[in-house]
C-alpha cells in the first residue's frame, strides 16, 4: 500500500512510534539552519501499519515544509529493473517541480537515466556505451544533496522487501555514506517474506552494523489497540463475541482488523479461514465494472498507470470511471501522484490475482502485452517480456528479454541482464536458427560471468556446442569456442583451451569469410591459453598479433586484457619493475569502471605485491580494483572477486585481522557460489587463529564445492587442520588434511603447491599433540611427520621447477616445515640438538619476518622461544615474550595458550585445592601426569623445560610424598585418591 492509500484517517496504538520515528528522521520542525536529519530502516509484517505510521511522518514532514520523495519497489513486475524506486520518485518529481529536475539533471548527468522523462523505457536505449554505475550512483547521492541544500529533503522507500539488487546497493551507500545537507531516508519492508534464503536479509545485517542508521521494528498492536480500532471503524455496533473474535483473529494486524471489522459489518458473523477469501470481501462489493478494472490492475502488480489500464481494460471512457470511482470507494484501489492506481494493501492485489481463473489471467497478460508493444512508452522491456511470458507470446517474450537483459546490462546490472537472457534462452523455438541461438547463448554467458556465475556459463556454452547442428556456421562455432576457452580458464575446467582455440583459428580459416571480430577474440584466447602452459615465449610472441587484431576490430579492451598476460608473464621471466610499469599504466589509461581489463591489472599489480610480500601495497591495490568493479555492478565478476579474496588474504596475513573479516563479510549480500565458500574460508583462517572452535563448521558446509574450485578445499581445509588441531581432535586434523590432499590431487595435480602449507600446519599439530599420546601411538605420530616432512620438501623441489613459484611466501613454510618436522622429533623422545632446532626455527621466524605474516612469524617465534631455552640461550625468554605480546595485540588465543603452558613466559602459580593440601606441590602434580602417561625423566625434561636431572629429583620427591617405591605405584595410588582423572 503506498503513502496515497494510508487508509481511512484512523491512526490507534501507534503515538510512540510515530513520535520515535519523527525524532530519528528529524522531521519535526520547520526548516532551519543545521536542520537534523537521519537514517532509519522501518519494518514490520504485512498489514502491521508501516504505510500508516510513514504517512504520519510525511505529513509531518510536509507541514515543517520538507519536500518528500517516495518511490515504490514491486514485487514480480520490478524484479528485473534496476533502481526503479529511484527512478518512479524522479518522475514524480519531475512531474511536481520539473525546474529541480531540469537543475540536478543539469549538474549531475549521470542522474540522467533514471528520469523516465529522459530515456525512452522501451525505445532504443542511446548508443553512448555502458552506463557507468559508480557515476550513476554518485549521481544520486549529489543529488540529494544538492536538493537538500535548497529545501531539507525527506526520502521514502517503501517495499525493500521487492527490491532489486542494484536498489539494495544504492540505499546501502546512501546509508553508509550519509548527508551533509538535511537529507533524511527511511526505507521500509516486510519483515514476514524474507524468509531464510532471502537476498535482503544478509543486507538488513549489515545495515544494523551502521551506528548512524536507526531501527523501529513495528510490533503487533496490543489487544487494547486492536479493540479501541474495532470500536472506531464498526458501521455498527458489534456483538462482543464478535469484537473479542476480531481481536483474537487479527493477532495485532491492523490491516486484518479493518478487514475483520469490514467483513463483520457487513453481515458476516462467521469469518473465514482462508485469508485469501478474507481479503477478497471488498472486492465481492464491487459492481462488474469495478472488478473487471481490479482485475486488470492485479495482473500489471502493485501499481499500474491510468493509461495503461485503460489500454487494456476495453470499457468507454465513462464506464473506465465509473469502474475505477467504485474501486476506490471501496477502499479497493487508491489514487495515486503518478496519475495511476495502487492498491490500498500489497495482499489485496495479489489475492485478486491469485483469484483470477488461468484464462482471465492469459487473456489479462494478453492485452498488457499488446499495449506495451504498441505504445513504447507504456512500460519497460522487462514488463513486456513478463507479460508476453504469462500470456504465452513466446516470441514477443523472448525478444523483449532479450532487450531487456541489454538494458539491464548498460545499467549495470548483471545479474538482473542474466536472468532475463536465461528467461529468453528457455523461450527460444525449436526451429530458431543456429545464429539465434549463438547469439543469445552468448549473451547469457556474458552476463552469468559478469555476475559472477562462471560455472553456470560454462555450462552454457558447452550445452551449446553439444547441441549445435553439425552443418550450422562454422563462423559461430568458432565464436563460441573462443568464449568457451576464456570461460573455462577461470574455473576448474579440464578443457583443453589451447586445442579450442587452434580449433577455432582452423575453423575460420576453412570458411574462407572475413570474421576479423571472432579471430581477434581467439587469439587473445591462445596468449591465455599458451601462458597457462608455461609456453611463456610462444606466447609473447604471439601477443603482437592478439592486440593488433583487436584493435583493428575496435575492442580495445581485448587488447588490454591481452597486454596484462603479458605484464605476467614479464613479472613471471624475472622482470618484475617490467611488469609493474605495463600494469600501472593500464590502470592509469583507464576511464571505465568495471572493465575487465582494468580490474585484472589491478589483480595481477596487487599479486605482484603479494608475491614480494608488499602486504599493505597489495591489500590497497586489490581493494582499489574490487571498488572499480563494484562501481560497474561487477564485484562478482573474475579478478574482482578473486581480488576481494585476495585483499582478505593479504590484511590476515599482515595481521589487520578487523579488516579482513570487513572485507570478506558478505553481510548485504548474496554471493554466488563458489564465491561464497571461498570467502568462508578465508575467514575461517582469522577464526583459526583466533580459536573460534565453532568455525570448523564452515569445513563441512563448503564441502560440495571443492570438486568446481579446488582453492575452497585448500582454504577451509587448513584452517579446519588448526582448528581441530587447537580443540585437540588430533584424529580429525589429520583425517581432513588427507581428505583436503586427495581431493586436490585429483582437481588439480599431485604435490600441488598449496600441499607445503597444509602438510606444515598438520606437522605443527602432530608436534603439538605428540607428548599427549599414548606411549604406544607416538611411534606412528613421528612416523607420519616424517613422511609429511618428506612430501613438503618435495613439493618445494617440484615448484621450483616451474617459475614464480619460489616466493618469499612459499620459501617461509619451507623452513618452517622444516623447523617443525625437528620439534616432532624433539618431543617425541628424539635426541634432537637444541641448537640445531633453534637454527631452524630462526629461519622460520626470518622468513614469515620478510614475507610479513605477522601471525605465522608469531607462531615461529614462539617456538624459537621454546628451542633457545632448552639450549640455555637467555634470548629466549625476550622470543618468548615478544610473541606473547604479538598474540596479544593479535588476539590469537591458541598461540597464547600455548605459550603461557610452556610455563616459559610467567612462573606457574601453584594450584589450590589438591585433594592432599600442600603434599604435592604444582609442578609435581604436573610431572605425576607425565609419569602417567609413561614418559621418561628426558622426556617429561623436554615437555616442561627443565634437565632431565631436575626431573628426576622431582620424581623422586614425589615417590617419597606419595609413600611408593616405583613409578607403576605412584600412578595406581594417584588413581586411587583422585589425583589423575
């Protein structure tokens, strides 16, 4: 129900919220200087009385002299338009002051396309390139500010419940970014649809985070409200067995207490059931006109045109009228300032609709869809295809997606364009032609990628290319094979893409025909194709041709992306500085956001800082990129995904722990899978290192996408290693590590280079668990570590081989394999040399020193602690502390624990409550559990830092304490009387 339909006047049991939310928006008094203004998010179930309580505050507002600007989301008729709430305010708005609009329009152009004034909704959209969204909504943003610098400026968003992705990302810059100007916004939903799975649900998270944004949840009305409404709106006096069942049965709903009440005035003791039916007691009263106009109006959705209703409702002019007066009489329809008709409730259109028999609503769609055809200016493409598509016009149905998917595409909204090409591809007749088909397969592939839905491409094209007639054009083939070498690089695709780009390249010269734009496409596909392989010089050789050919085709772009393989390739061949330079000027030359090329440039600059271990330049060069591609409506979309991961990766490392959860947040959001996994995963690390237990869930949960991208497997599973590993499920540690390694064994290749992270993370754990074991496990737990310790240092020797691979990150695990496969060995009863294993744990430390990862280089410096004062070294205590302060700041509590347990940083206080007083003392009840478990005077030495001849003595003092002559009976009477559990 929009702000036009507020209902009858009556406004019961909502006083102090309306005064809540005044005060929030700051709407109350007249405009001034430093007017406040604010933020609010308004929900509440259907029918609670959210458009009362904002028709309350408009009114509020208009009578302070704000100008209000309210716009609508629609439920199935909006979904697939981008910010068309914003764009129905700007047409009121130009309708009411067309002067302020001529101004913001004139000051921000951008502001342009959503006027629907200014664009033809479904002419040919102008030829001047893709809409810039970051221009767009900056646009909007100034705008606002710029009307709010002349009159303070209230904005009303109703429905966000029905909101497209782009809307919801709008209001979320709006509320992030805020105004300077008395601005003020409230946003209202449904609290009652979203359901689990719902988009807008992760959104209202993150905009709870927002301490400026305030919240008014409207509750149910209290039983004495919903009675003193009853009293206020019953024609006359009801029973009160019927004012006690109106109460019970709304429940606190306004809305169905005024329909409760309707239906018990009218004569209708018994109320039923079905609320549909309940719904549907106004509409019985109307006379044939006024139904014949709600029906129309229930098939368009919430609100619907003048001119558009009476094109397809085929009554008189005066018959129109008099159908529409008894609509609105009956509260049924309302009027509304865009010159159309909304319904008073969103459930009383759509019980209409539901009401309506199969042919009443084909014949409906029917005359909609005839109307919009005829009279461009009735509607949008994406209302056509809608339309066309329940009325069974296939055709007119998939052209009209197939334009609205290339509006929504210029408007940047991928995600919108791609189901409006996979409407369009499901609507193709079977006897379309096989360059029909090429084409709009192409379309969906595009799209799904910009979105961020690779996989889902490549299924596209390759159902494609298995469906397609073998005497189609070998012209499209070949187009499609270029597009499916591209796609498939960026998955986990076994497709040999250098075969099909040759096959491609062979298929055009066989045709004879001049395809200059698809060859131009299929060479760029071979430079990719050729790097991936490691063919590095065949494929430098063969960038000359790739970019000479796209731009002789006018695709500059391609020409880019073809130069940013060969800037890696460069950094690849041991030319970094070289490869920086190429990368930096394409960013620079730059003028589009969300261009492929340029969000890959800034992926690959960034990951060149992040093999140096640059950590803070590379997380600022993928944030930077990750914003360009959000600001062109492609954050999903390869290199700017994969550099939001990536910036996540590099600020754990560096220990910006805070900032790396923010960015790998997907509150606000619903990412694509494996998307979505894959940043689960990279915030498992920081839950890891944090000793967040519960973490290990998202193990399990990301588990179906290992096979589609092997990098899921590879994250959870070595947080999972620590995290288990810290809640001391040793068994499972290592159960997941094998898991993790036979699954990337087969997705990628044996003694993959990811392995030599995850074998030292597992080596750590075995060290660490080791003098906890049993007498009898410890020789396989030291036999494991060996074999893990082998299998990293072979890694290393199969990576080296290939170049890049020997990174400052990569040289760390080596040594610090290395350092942690000699600790196994030490505290499993080895005779290890102290001194030795503090070398190699003084690598360990220098390494993650040089590359930067403050947690790792932690964690390293902690156990060098541990190795030096067990040689004597005094420096050990400064290790030992210095890491304790690192995991402090950090708030890494396992690396924490683990040093405090050493007993090596502060004395260990004695224990109370021993169940013999002061008879043991606390290291003695400490070495007692020692014996138990079978250890030696050395070993029990090792655990606790201590000579083996200090151990003895101990021993012997407890023997004495205990009154036993051995070992085996120190242990039975410690049982007997409690002392060991």
């Amino acid at each position: 129900m929009g702000l036009e339909a507020a209902g009858n006047g009556l406004f019961v049991g909502r006083e102090a919220e309306v005064t809540r939310l005044v005060e929030l928006l700051g709407v109350g008094g007249p405009p001034a200087g430093g007017t406040r203004h604010g933020s609010v998010v308004l929900s509440g179930d259907a029918g609670i009385g959210k458009t009362r309580l904002l028709s309350e505050a408009v009114a509020t507002a208009r009578a302070s002299g704000w100008l209000v600007l309210v716009g609508h989301c629609l439920g199935e008729t909006g979904r697939s338009l981008p910010y068309l709430p914003f764009s129905e305010l700007l047409g009121r708005l130009e309708g009411a002051d067309p002067e302020a609009v001529d101004r913001i329009v004139e000051n921000h152009p951008g502001l342009a396309r959503l006027v629907p004034g200014r664009r033809g909704e479904l002419g040919d959209e102008p030829a001047d390139g893709a809409a810039d969204r970051g221009d767009l909504v900056q646009s909007v943003h100034a705008a606002l500010e710029d009307l709010g610098s002349h009159r303070p400026v209230l904005l009303v968003v109703e429905d966000v419940h029905w909101a497209d992705q782009s809307s919801r990302d709008l209001l979320t810059l709006l509320f992030t970014r805020g105004f300077t100007s008395p601005v003020s916004v409230v946003a209202s939903y449904r609290s009652d649809d979203l359901h689990r799975r719902h988009p807008l649900r992760a959104t209202l998270a993150h905009w709870s985070r927002l301490g400026d944004v305030g919240r008014l949840d409207l509750a149910p009305l209290p039983d004495s409200a919903v009675r003193e409404m009853v009293h206020a709106l019953q024609t006359r006096p009801l029973p009160e067995r019927d004012v006690r069942e109106v109460v019970e049965r709304a429940e606190g709903n306004a809305f169905f207490a005024e329909e409760l009440v309707a239906a018990s005035s009218m004569g209708r003791t018994a109320v039923a059931d079905d609320l549909s039916r309940l719904l549907l007691v106004r509409f019985d009263q109307l006379g044939p006109a006024g139904q014949h106009v709600v029906r129309m109006a229930s098939a368009a959705g919430r609100h619907v045109s003048h001119r558009a209703l009476a094109a397809v409702a085929g009554l008189g002019e005066a018959e129109l009228d008099a159908g529409l007066r008894d609509a609105v009489e009956h509260h049924v329809l309302v009027p509304v300032e865009a010159g159309g008709y909304a319904f008073r409730h969103a459930l009383l259109g759509e019980t209409v609709y539901d009401d309506l028999l199969p042919g009443e609503r084909v014949r409906a769609h029917e005359r909609y869809a005839a109307a919009l055809a005829d009279d461009r200016t009735l509607g949008t493409w994406a209302e056509l295809a809608r339309h066309a598509d329940a009325a069974g016009l296939r055709d007119v149905a998939r052209d009209a997606s197939i334009r609205a998917g290339e509006s929504a595409l210029r408007m940047a909204g991928p995600e919108e364009a791609y189901r409006q090409f996979s409407r369009a591809l499901a609507l193709v007749s079977e006897d379309a032609t096989a360059r029909d088909l090429d084409a709009v397969t192409l379309q969906a592939a595009t799209a799904a990628t910009a979105a961020g839905r690779a996989l889902k491409a490549l299924d596209l094209i390759e159902d494609r290319l298995a469906r397609r007639p073998v005497d189609a054009d070998p012209a499209g083939r070949a187009e499609l094979l270029a597009a499916l070498a591209t796609t498939a690089r960026i998955t986990e695709s076994t497709l040999d893409t250098l075969a099909a780009t040759k096959e491609g390249l062979g298929l055009l010269e066989r045709v004879g025909e001049d395809h200059p734009t698809v060859r131009a496409q299929l060479l760029a596909a071979r430079v990719q194709a050729l790097a991936d392989r490691g063919r590095d010089e065949e494929a430098l050789s063969s960038v000359g041709e790739a970019v000479e050919a796209a731009h002789a085709t006018r695709q500059p772009a391609l020409a880019d992306e073809v130069r940013v393989v060969a800037a890696r390739i460069t950094e690849r061949a041991g030319d970094p500085e070289g490869s920086r330079a190429t990368l930096e000027a394409l960013i620079a030359a730059s003028h589009t956001p969300g261009d492929p090329a340029e969000v890959r440039a800034y992926h690959h600059l960034g990951w060149l800082h992040h093999r140096a271990g640059r950590l803070d330049e590379a997380v600022d060069v993928y944030r930077r990129g990750v914003e360009r591609a959000r600001a062109g409506g492609r954050q999903w979309a390869p290199y700017a995904f994969d550099g939001r991961l990536l910036a996540g990766v590099a600020a754990y490392e560096r220990g910006r722990w805070d900032e790396a959860l923010e960015i790998l947040d997907v509150t606000g959001e619903v990412p694509p899978e494996p998307a979505g996994s894959l940043l689960l995963g990279a915030r498992m690390y920081v839950a890891a290192a944090r000793g967040e237990a519960e973490a290990v869930e998202g193990y399990a949960a990301a588990r179906p996408w290992w096979d589609h991208e092997g990098l899921v497997a590879l994250l959870t599973g070595s947080a999972a290693v620590d995290l288990l590993g810290h809640a001391g499920d040793l068994d499972r540690a290592v159960a997941v590590h094998d898991e993790v390694v036979e699954a990337l064994t087969r997705v990628w290749h044996p003694l993959f280079q990811g392995q030599l992270r995850l074998d030292t993370l597992l080596l750590g754990q075995l060290g660490s668990h080791v003098q906890h074991a049993p007498s009898a496990r410890r020789a396989g737990l030291l036999a494991r570590g060996a074999e893990l310790a082998d299998t990293a240092q072979r890694v290393w020797d199969q990576a080296v081989q290939r170049p890049g691979n020997d990174g400052p990150e990569s040289t760390a695990w080596l040594a610090r394999s290395r350092a942690e496969a000699l600790r196994l060995r030490w505290l499993g009863g080895d005779d290890v040399d102290p001194a030795e294993l503090a070398h190699l744990w003084q690598a360990a430390v220098e390494a993650f020193d040089a590359y930067g990862h403050r947690y790792e280089a932690a964690r390293s410096r902690a156990r060098l602690g541990i190795a030096l004062k067990a040689a004597g070294d005094p420096r050990g205590s400064t290790e030992l502390s210095t890491a304790l302060a690192e995991a402090q700041r950090l708030g890494a509590e396992p690396l924490r624990a683990e040093i405090r347990a050493t007993g090596a940083a502060r004395p260990v206080a004695a224990r109370a409550g021993s169940r013999l007083g002061e008879a043991l003392t606390a290291r003695e009840e400490e070495i007692l559990a020692l014996v138990a478990l079978g250890r030696s005077n050395r070993q029990i030495g090792t655990q606790l830092f201590i000579s083996a001849k200090t151990a003895s003595v101990h021993v012997s003092n407890i023997l004495a304490k205990l009154g036993v002559a051995g070992r085996g009976e120190a242990v039975a009477v410690a049982r007997e009387r409690g002392l060991l559990h």
